[in-house]
C-alpha cells in the first residue's frame, strides 16, 4: 500500500470506522455502500470515501465495501492487528477500573498493576498481578512492554514516565492531568478528563447562549 | 463581547490554555507574554494570540497577557465560572473512580451515583451516595441536575440515555463504547477510551514503519 502522510483529524475517525465495521461483521453484514455506512454513522458519504481513499480505497464502484477486508484492513492501519503488551501504573480506582476494561480484545494485554503500596503485594484484578515499582525494570523488559498507563498522582507522574522511557517503553497512555515531555520516539496519548469536561460545560452554556439569543 | 462561529480545534485547546495559567497563578506569576506562553505550552506564539483574539483578545501589544483576567475570561467561556450539578450513572469501578475525581474545584458537582444493585442502597462515595435508579426522576428535578456521567454497561446505555434526555438532562458525558442519539438540545461528549488506546497503537505502528524505512 501506499504510503502518505494521513492528518490526524483521519486518524481520530478511523477507530470510530474500525467499532461500526466491527458491529456490522457481528451483525453478518457481508458488504456495504458508503450510503450506507453514511448514514448510519452520521458523516457524509463523500467524507467516508475521501477518509478511506488516504489508505488506497478499499471500495469498488458501484459494488460498495466489503465489510470484512475492510475491518481487516483498518485493524492494521491501526496496529490492533497484533498483541500489545501494557502495564497499569496506579493500582487506585481508576487503575483498577482500567484494568476490568476488556481492551484485550483490541490486542491491548494488561499485563501487571504497578502500585508502591505494600498493601497492595499479592493482590489482583482479573488474575492482573498487582506489583511494586521495583520490579518495574526487569518485569518490563521480560515481558516486552510496550505501553504503560498512568493513573497515578499528578505529582509523581513526570518521574514516573522519564523512568518508564529508560525502561524502553513505547507509548505512553497519560491520565493524568498534565502534559508530559518525552523523548521523540516515545508517543503519549493524553486523556484529560477535566478537559473533556470543560469542553462540555463550553457546549452547554454556548448553547444557552445562542438560546437565549432567539427569545429576546 | 462580540460572539463570533469558533472553530472545534480552538475550543479543544482552551482547556488546556485555562490548566496552564491556573498553574501560572498559583505560582504568582501575574503577567506573561504571548512568547512565553508560548514557550510554556509549545504551541507557536502566533497560534496562541490568533486562538485568544477569536474572544477579543484579551492582549495589550508589548505588555502581555493579564494571567488572572486571561484565566477569568476563558473560565467564564467555558462556563466553569458556575456550577454544574452531576450525577454518575453506574456504580461500578469507573464510576466510583470518577466519583473520587475532583471535578468540584472546576465547577462540576458530583451530586449523587446511580445504580440498580440493592446491595449498594445506603453506601457513599467521599459523602456522594449511592441511589437506586428509581430515585431518578425526581433527584434530577429536585437537585437541578445538569450533566449525567454515563459509565453503565453498554447494552443498557440507549435507554438510559433516553430516560434521563426525558428528565431534562442537558448534557451527557459518555463512557460507554457507542455513539449516542438524542435530541439536538442535549449535548454529548464521549470519552471513548478503546478509541484513544488505537490512535496509541496507530502511531506507534506508524513510527516503527518509518524507521523501519530509515534503517532501509
């Protein structure tokens, strides 16, 4: 296939293609129109075919997309086509709530809850081990892990990643509530809550707004 | 102020310019030039002053950027300047973990955690209790509920959603793995976690195939 460069404003559409393409095969759809998929996911049709033309196409004129290759293939574009190895750090709730997710079947394999509390040694969730930072390094590197998540206290958060970057981690999945600086080849993906929040309540008062507006 | 359309991508980044000053004034700094926050949040200075002069501007040409009235003004656009009473649907672990999360210095009141589990009747979360589902309706009206957290199982969100649309409900911050439908009055914004966890596998596969390509 070839390769361009892909805006990012694609890629945060694509795992929504890979969940309703997913539903479909479950579902025993075989093939699909971008008419179709337009209207069921609310994006144009002509949105829909310009999104899968960046990665060479996938539909054929008049005879719509096969459901299944293309699933298939935007798993690969999306790397959800092989095993990543993870690590929880922050063994809280937010940590534990994490860890009962079923991301494994997106390939994402929790593999331990790392959690400085000797409270904590000897329990699980699910069967996820729950360990002491100081096994960090060697467990790691044995296991080959590849993201970590960070649920832990804003004020040890930045130690914490500039540790798990020596170890050779990859990617890093930032829950808390700053932005983390590290080096080019390691990726974060940041999920900030209170800023997701925020954007809400911008959406409810500009919405008021606007309300209030049309009754004067 | 005049209002003016403002684009998603400069709504997206206020949260985080609000998150950056907060520090800046805990830290007493009173004033700070579009270059040095710049500096700070590594977005170039032109971007900044173009984002804040979609709101009038808020800058004085050599003198910088006021942090406290900066901060003030963007905290009344997002409208966390008031409080917004919430409730969480779901008490499970993502849901007790939201309810240990505190929203409240921005504004955002976890008022009550909704489930249907009789086992769960009469316990708390930090004093925030726990109510079963049929104290719904009235609870919403009683308390002024503005945003419900949705962090139920999946199968049963839609209806759910429904329900509290029917109460009034203007706002819903989904967790759940699917895209609501409700009325063009109430406003969703979702934080769909597997969605983050594949743009994190995205560019972790999308830099491996560029280097892959250097070494060639």
């Amino acid at each position: 296939m070839e390769e361009r460069q892909i805006s990012k404003a694609v890629i945060k559409r694509l795992p929504r293609y890979y969940r309703y393409l997913g539903e479909m095969l479950n579902n025993g759809v075989e093939r699909i129109s971008s008419g179709e998929l337009s209207t069921k996911m609310q994006v144009t049709a002509s949105q829909i075919r310009q999104d899968l033309n960046n990665f060479g196409g996938f539909g054929q004129q008049g005879y719509g997309y096969n459901v299944k290759f293309l699933y298939d293939e935007i798993g690969k574009i999306l790397g959800v086509d092989k095993k990543h190895p993870m690590i929880i750090i922050g063994g809280g709730n937010f940590g534990h709530a994490l860890a009962n997710y079923d991301f494994e079947k997106n390939g994402f394999i929790t593999k331990a809850i790392f959690d400085v509390r000797p409270s904590l040694v000897g329990t699980d969730v699910r069967g996820i081990p729950v360990l002491m930072m100081d096994e960090l390094e060697d467990f790691v590197a044995r296991e080959h892990i590849e993201i970590a998540v960070l649920t832990l206290p804003k004020d040890r958060v930045a130690e914490t990643a500039d540790r798990l970057v020596r170890c050779g981690i990859k990617a890093l999945w930032n829950f808390a509530h700053l932005d983390l600086k590290v080096p080019d080849d390691v990726v974060v993906e940041n999920v900030h809550l209170v800023d997701s929040l925020m954007q809400l309540s911008y959406r409810i008062s500009s919405y008021e707004n606007e309300h209030k507006k049309e009754e004067v």
